[in-house]
C-alpha cells in the first residue's frame, strides 16, 4: 500500500465564510493510502485518476476531468465540493458544473456552481426521503412532473447539456431550451422503463438552459460541461447512508448512470449518519457489508476509473451527558479501510487525522464543527478541500 502525503488542513462544513481565519495554526498533514490493485503493487488505486490529470494538462483528454462526489449531510450543501471544484477549475480550467439534480433530492441538497428554479408541480423522491416503488432515481434522486419547467442558470459557460431521464409508458416529451430557443425536443415514451440519456450542443454564449416537460415526465439529472478543464459533481444528499445508496436505490440501474458519467474519480464519503446508532459487533459487521457491497457496485460501474473512500470524522454523542465521543466511529473507519483496500480504492482515514478520539470537542472550541459536534464548519470544509487538492493535483 502506498501512503501520499498531503499539506491539509482542518477539516469542516456547514455555514458560514469559507476563508481561513487569520493567525490560525498551519494544519497537521493528512495522508491519502493509494491501495495496490495488482499483486506485484505496481499498479495503485489513484492510477488512472493520474492519468486523466496528466492528461487534463497536456490538453489530450477528450473530456473535462471529472469527480463525482457522493456523500451525506456533509458534503451536501456543496460547500466541500465547490471548494474542491473552484481549486480544479482555477488550475484546470472551467469544465462546467458538472452533474445537477433536476429538482434537488432534499431541501439542503446545493450546487453553488448553477442556480436553479422550478415552475409546476414536481413530485420529488430521494434515496435518503421519499423512494419511489420502482426504485428508479438516477444516481440518487428524480423528480417527476406532468408539465413543469427547469431552468438552470450556470455560472460559467457550457457546451453540451447531457439530460438524464426515464424512457416510460404514456411518457411525454421534454423540450430542451438554451436562452429561449429550443435546440432539442426528447420524446420519453417507450414500451417499458429505460433510463436513457440525450447529450445536446449548446450554443456560445448561452446564459439560462431550461428543461420543459409537455405531458409525463422524469427527470434524473442534466450535466453541463464544456469541452476541457474540470468538473466535481456533487452527490450527497441530507441523511444518505451506504445502505441508501446501494439499497434504495436498483443496483443495476445506480451502476447504469454511474458508468455513463465515466468518472475519472469517485469519492465516496459516507458514515456520518451509521454513527449515530452502529456499535461493536453486528451492527458495524452489517455496515461493512453493505459498504463492501457499494463499493462492488462503484468499481463494476467505474472499472477503469480511480475510486477514493473518505473516512467520517470523529463525533461526540451530544445527547448523552459529558457528551462521550462515539466508539462507533473507529470501527467504521475499519470497516470502510478494509472494503475500499478490498476493492482497490484509496482511502482517507480523516478520524485519525483530525486527532482521533474526542477531536471534535477541541474542533468545536476552534470554531471547526457546529454544536452537533459532527458537521464541519464552512471554514473547515475549505480546509478539507485544500487537503484533498493537494494530494491529488501533483
């Protein structure tokens, strides 16, 4: 196994200025383990992530860099990832913003790369809140609606809209509109359920994109990218755990979606929510199934991609008095170690490089986490981001 050195800093999420605080100490390094993929070790999880960067630089991929970031509650509000994505894209260049929800999965889901609005009634379903009896949500959400609008509004420019949707019965038809002119007209009905996908060119210059449904419709997702640079999607919703995702969801239509991305890079980022209520013994053993079993399912989907596991933070059980810090964590952080060694993924043991047990007590008292004692402050979720920008961009 390797082990990757990286100049980080403190971790965080949540709210607030997402700048350094003035005078703060330098942060403790943090170390990324690149697991061996082949018996020789000659060969490393974060391989071919390298390769598609090498690439990104020599101006030779024939398309933008991509990351696709999945996680809960803390990566959610996009704070993380948009402070990941703004340092990729200052280097890289803009490569759009990536993957967006058609209507966001849970009311604190935000992407800050595109703002968004909805006209007409939508009926909304995520892995982690309302799971429709089919089991169909994209990579982790949809929405349907039988005649409402989208309108996605980037904040840089795009070159194609690639619409996720579901090919249906009875289904209607989606007009896709760029600054008022429809440049496409998708017809959804179909003889049976098929997710499929429509990638369109958007004209220089667009500023507003919009997605109008005429009859049934439903929707997964739209990625707006342009042709080079780089782009992080971000995938976590409010209360997701690895059973959400690899359960609520059909095994075999998530893998689907997740291999029409063709990510370079696939974070996964989740156990916030496990800790709350994961002890010893089976409870931690039915995680380390369930994640081993979501991890299958991202390297089927993603074979020749990087795939990166990120650990969750230490906690305090603040409901409890004194507030203890929960033993669940540390066997989850095992757990998910051995399932992404098990599957060739790297790893970020984030517990023990915070401080290990009880950390977030002297985190909260620096102005890191929320009074949860879990959630990151947004100062701390640019530290994180900085972090991991540096040990992935050489």
């Amino acid at each position: 196994m390797r082990r990757l050195v990286i100049g980080s800093a403190c971790l965080a999420m949540a709210v607030g200025a997402s700048s350094a605080r003035p005078g703060a100490a330098p942060p403790a390094p943090a170390t990324l383990e690149d697991a061996c993929i082949d018996a020789a070790c000659k060969h490393h999880a974060l391989d071919a992530f390298a390769a598609a960067l090498a690439a990104t630089r020599a101006g030779s991929l024939d398309h933008p860099l991509r990351i696709s970031y999945f996680g809960d509650s803390l990566t959610a509000d996009d704070h993380i990832t948009n402070a990941l994505r703004t340092k990729l894209q200052t280097t890289l260049g803009d490569g759009g913003a990536g993957f967006v929800w058609a209507v966001v999965p849970h009311p604190y889901c935000q992407h800050r790369a595109v703002a968004r609005a909805t006209a007409g009634e939508w009926s909304v379903h995520g892995v982690s809140t309302a799971v429709p009896g089919d089991r169909l949500l994209g990579l982790g959400g949809s929405a349907e609606t039988s005649g409402g609008t989208i309108r996605l509004v980037p904040t840089g420019a795009v070159d194609s809209v690639d619409v996720h949707y579901l090919a249906q019965p009875h289904g209607g038809t989606l007009e896709v509109v760029a600054d008022a002119k429809a440049i496409g007209t998708l017809a959804t009905a179909n003889d049976r359920k098929q997710a499929k996908f429509d990638r369109l060119a958007i004209p220089a210059g667009t500023k507003r994109i919009e997605l109008r449904a005429h009859g049934r419709v439903r929707l997964f997702g739209a990625t707006l990218e342009a042709k080079q640079g780089a782009v992080v999607d971000n995938l976590g919703i409010v209360n997701a755990t690895a059973k959400a995702f690899g359960q609520h969801n059909l095994g075999g239509h998530w893998e689907k979606q997740l291999a029409h991305r063709a990510s370079d890079l696939v974070v996964v980022m989740l156990g916030t929510n496990e800790a709350e209520w994961l002890h010893k013994g089976p409870g931690i053993d039915e995680h380390e199934r369930v994640f081993d079993e979501l991890l299958a399912s991202v390297r089927k989907a993603s074979p020749t991609g990087s795939c990166l596991v990120v650990s969750p933070l230490d906690q305090l059980d603040w409901r409890t008095e004194n507030m203890p810090p929960r033993d669940s964590v540390p066997n989850i952080v095992e757990a998910q170690r051995r399932a992404a060694k098990k599957h060739g993924c790297a790893f970020w043991d984030v517990y023990t490089w915070m401080g290990g047990k009880g950390a977030s007590r002297s985190w909260y008292k620096r102005g890191l986490v929320v009074k949860d004692f879990q959630h990151p402050t947004a100062q701390g979720a640019e530290q994180l981001a900085t972090a991991l920008f540096a040990g992935l961009v050489k």
